[in-house]
C-alpha cells in the first residue's frame, strides 16, 4: 500500500509533454503584479517625457473650448460641431500616451510565459458559473495568497504616499502664492514624482509575485510517479508493442534477405551451423557482396532456397565462419577476405564455363586463404567440397 500511496503523490515535476499540452490550453504563468507596475512604471516615464507637448496641446484645447463665438449662442448646431472639434483635439492630445500604455498593457504578459495564441482559452466554461465551486476557491491557498499581496500593496503604497505628502506639503501649501505658469509647473512635477515613486514602489511586489507564480505553476502542474510511467507508455509504445515491432522489423528484414538469396552467385557453409550468400556483378560492384547470411535453421533455409534456384553450395567452414561475423549485410566483405573470396568465386566461374562448353573440369579450391584471427573457432581450413547443381 505504501508504494502505491507513493505512486499516488505529485512529486515529480511536470514532463516537457504536459507543459506544452497545458500551453496549448493557454495555460502559462502569468504575474498581474509584474503587468500592472510595468504599465504604471511606463505610464508615468511617457508622462514625463512627453508633459511639455500635452501641456501645450491641453492649453489650446481649454482655450479653444472656452473661446465662444456669438453665432454659437444662437445656433445650437454650431457649438455641438464646435465641442466635437474640441474633444477631438483632446483625443489627438493624448493619442500618442494612450499607444504607449496600451502597448505596454499587450505586451507586458510576454515577460512571465511568453505569449500564447489558444483558441481553447475563448471557449465558454460554465463550470467556473458553479456557485460551489466559487466558494471553494473563496477559501483556497491562492486566494489568502491574493489577500495577503493586496494587504501588502495597501500598507506599501500608503506608506509611501503619506511619506510624500508629508514631504511636499509645505511646497504644496505655498502654490496659491505662485504665478499661474509656475504654479502648474510644480503642481506637474510633484504628480508626476509622486506616480512614479509609487509605481517604483510596486516594484517590491512584483519581484516577489513573479518567483512565486512559477513555483504556484510548477507546483500546480507537478506529476505523479504513475502518471510518468502512463505518459512514457503513450509516447514510446508499451515494451510488447515496441517487441513486436521489433519482431515484424526482423521478420521483414529476414524476408528480405532471403529473397535475394537466388541472385547469389555461391553460397558458403560450414557445412551444417553456417551459411553466407555472395554475388558479384562485374561493373556494378568493387568488390563481392554479402546478400544473405544465417545460422543454424536460418543457414538450412538459406541453403534450400539455394538448391531450389540452383545456386552452387560450397563448403568451406572456415571461410564461412569468418565473412559470418566480419561481414555485413549488403555490403562489400572485409579486404582481409578478397583473396579467399576470389578463389571461390574463380571456382563457381570455371565451373559455369565448363558446364556450358566443355573442357577441363575445375580443380576445387582446398587452400582457402583465411586469417586465423578472422575465425572465431580459430579452426584449421578444411578441403571443400562442392555440391553442384546439375
């Protein structure tokens, strides 16, 4: 029971396949803390650098809104189309802030878990309409984690904007005594200060808020030790269905290479354990190929799809061993075996000739040349024999 209990627990961290999956569904780490101060921070840099011209502008705009003509006063039509012009001034005024803010807002998500497109996240979920299942999250983890920030941010943002009105009170007390044009030069920069100190405020929070949304994400997100196991199932295959593959592979594979057993020219055996297939095509190979090979049943079929397409069968057991374990499959025999090869090879040859025409029978090749250390019995060559194919 305890190591089933343990199978049950999420301890393990989430796999690259969940966390794209849980992507897909537009489910990222995201911190509004970071978003917001990035936006406030912003907001009030563009304030600043851009107050002179919207301070111009909001002048014309006043003055223009201000300025009535007589004809205004009797035709209603003409103030309306006079205080659309005004409005739209205002609006163009502020346009250049407003893309910058909103830029800003678009953008500032991308900085905890990238941007995400998911058309899942659009679709209606009327399970969050459950009233219970709102009362349960009322009470949960995550929502004493929110009180806890909004408290934080409360006292934070208080402390800092009563140490501000503290500081600047006196100065603030003494516009009414300034000049209209310097009055409202202070009154901008003693806003503008103070948004931006308490935009750099929210920084604290922000820096605290984004660890935490990544550990409340992996934490969220985290794997039971048989859901890896069911994952990895999914993903490979289960070890029967990946034997059997194996299996149809090597029986294909096996197929394959009986099939090319009657285009051999000769095929080598030991003469009962091992069987090696070779041809040589003159002008299409360098040097001879290895088309077939086997032990033991695989050399007896080898053998008997060899005598039912009349392919010579040479015994020559040393020899047969050796291109058995140093030769591939489909490609050329090792270098160390050219001179052994070519002998049998001259044979089978010969043999054709004067099967077709006559003459002096062949002698068969009783010294083989084969390297003791290519042999993995390390056995003396023996006299081959040859079975012909009449």
């Amino acid at each position: 029971m305890a190591a089933e209990d343990s199978d049950m627990e999420k301890t393990e961290d989430a796999s690259p396949k969940r966390l794209e999956k849980a992507r897909e569904d537009g489910d990222v780490p995201r911190s509004r803390e970071l978003a917001s101060c990035a936006v406030l921070f912003t907001s009030g840099i563009a304030i600043m650098m851009m107050s002179k011209p919207m301070g111009e502008a909001m002048k014309d705009v006043l003055r223009q809104g201000l300025s009535l003509d007589r004809a205004m006063a009797f035709e209603p039509q003409l103030l309306i189309v006079h205080m659309i012009k005004v409005v739209e001034q205002a609006m163009w005024a502020f346009l250049p802030l407003a893309v910058i803010v909103v830029a800003v807002a678009i953008a500032s998500p991308i900085l905890v878990g990238g941007w995400v497109m998911s058309q899942k996240s659009l679709v209606p979920n009327f399970g969050k309409l459950n009233p219970m299942k709102g009362l349960s999250n009322l009470f949960s983890k995550n929502s004493l984690v929110e009180l806890v920030k909004s408290i934080a941010k409360t006292i934070l943002v208080g402390s800092v904007g009563y140490t501000l009105v503290k500081k600047d009170l006196q100065p603030m007390l003494g516009l009414s005594n300034m000049p209209l044009e310097s009055g409202i030069s202070t009154v901008s920069e003693f806003m503008v200060t103070g948004f931006l100190t308490l935009a750099s405020a929210l920084v604290l929070i922000a820096v605290i808020d984004v660890p935490y949304q990544l550990y409340q994400y992996a934490q969220k997100h985290k794997m039971t030790k048989q859901e890896l196991k069911d994952e990895s199932k999914e993903s490979e295959g289960s070890p029967e269905i990946k034997g059997r593959i194996r299996q149809q592979q090597r029986e294909m594979a096996r197929r394959r290479m009986m099939s090319n057993v009657p285009k051999a020219d000769v095929v080598i055996t030991n003469p009962t354990h091992y069987a090696v297939a070779i041809s040589y095509k003159e002008g299409e190979n360098a040097a001879p190929v290895v088309v077939a090979k086997g032990v033991d049943v695989l050399a007896q079929k080898i053998k008997e799809i060899a005598a039912e397409h009349n392919v010579m069968t040479l015994e020559s057991p040393k020899l047969a061993r050796a291109l058995y374990a140093h030769a591939e499959l489909e490609r050329e025999i090792p270098q160390t075996l050219y001179a052994a090869v070519a002998q049998i090879l001259a044979y089978v040859f010969q043999l054709r000739v004067f099967k077709q025409h006559g003459g002096v029978r062949p002698v068969i090749p009783t010294d083989v040349p084969v390297p003791d250390a290519l042999d993995p019995h390390a056995l003396v060559a023996a006299p081959a024999t040859a079975t012909d194919i009449e």
